[in-house]
C-alpha cells in the first residue's frame, strides 16, 4: 500500500497519468478545516506581533503562502 491516493484503476497512457496526478494532488492538499487552522495561528501570531509593534508588517511566506504547504 505504497500508494494511498490510488483508489481506482486508472486508464492507459497519458489519461491514467493525469488521472493519477489529480488523485494525488487531491490526497496531498490541505483540507479547509487543516487551512482555516493554520489561518486561525497566523492570525493569532500577527495579533500578538502587532500588539508589541504596532506599525510592523507581518507577511507569511514560503510554501504556505502561495498554497503549496502539505497538511501536516
């Protein structure tokens, strides 16, 4: 069961590929509850920030911020 994601036989070729890509993507990628969480934590970390440093800027960055963070 090295393959989690693969729930289906996929189709020949190029087709099964894509299929298989989707299916992976889909197993990989946060669900709402796991980005809505995190969310909840930036949040909470800019809130303390800015009571200390009013004027600073807080930017999230690396693989979160352009969407590409695994779940855990």
């Amino acid at each position: 069961m090295g393959t989690p994601w693969k729930v289906k036989n996929y189709s020949e070729g190029i087709l099964g590929l894509h299929e298989e890509i989707n299916d992976f993507y889909k197993y990989m990628s946060p669900r709402a509850e796991e980005e809505r969480m995190r969310m909840e934590v930036v949040d909470r970390i800019e809130r303390v920030i800015k009571d200390l440093w009013p004027t600073a800027d807080v930017q999230v960055f690396g693989s979160f911020s352009t969407g590409l963070y695994l779940p855990t």
